[in-house]
C-alpha cells in the first residue's frame, strides 16, 4: 500500500565510537523489513535479528 509509506525527518545520533555522528533516516507504512530471509524489523519493532554481513568495496583495480 503505497499510500501509507512515508519517510521521517532525518535525525542526527551520537552512538559511534568517540561520540562520532551519523545521520539516520527512518520511515513509516512497512510491515516487514528482510534481511537474508529473517525478519529484522516488524511494524516498525526490531527483533533482535542480525543476519547478513556487511557489503565492501572491492580493493581490486583492474
């Protein structure tokens, strides 16, 4: 239901080491977020799961 999704105003947070910033963003009108076929996030209530692996950039050149 594309009527019910909406984005939020971004926000600045302090939780990286050295009390470093980042800016998060989150939204609205999702039932479920999946990751690797685990529900990480359900109405909006995260569920503890961490499944995955963090995606880098290739150092390859070439």
């Amino acid at each position: 239901d594309f009527e019910r999704l909406k984005s939020l105003a971004p926000e600045v947070v302090h939780d990286l080491p050295a009390n470093g910033t980042r800016l998060i963003q989150h939204a609205e009108g999702y039932v479920a977020t999946l990751v690797s076929g685990q529900v990480i996030m359900k109405n909006g209530i995260d569920t503890g799961a961490r499944p995955g692996s963090v995606v880098r950039l290739s150092q390859k050149k070439g």
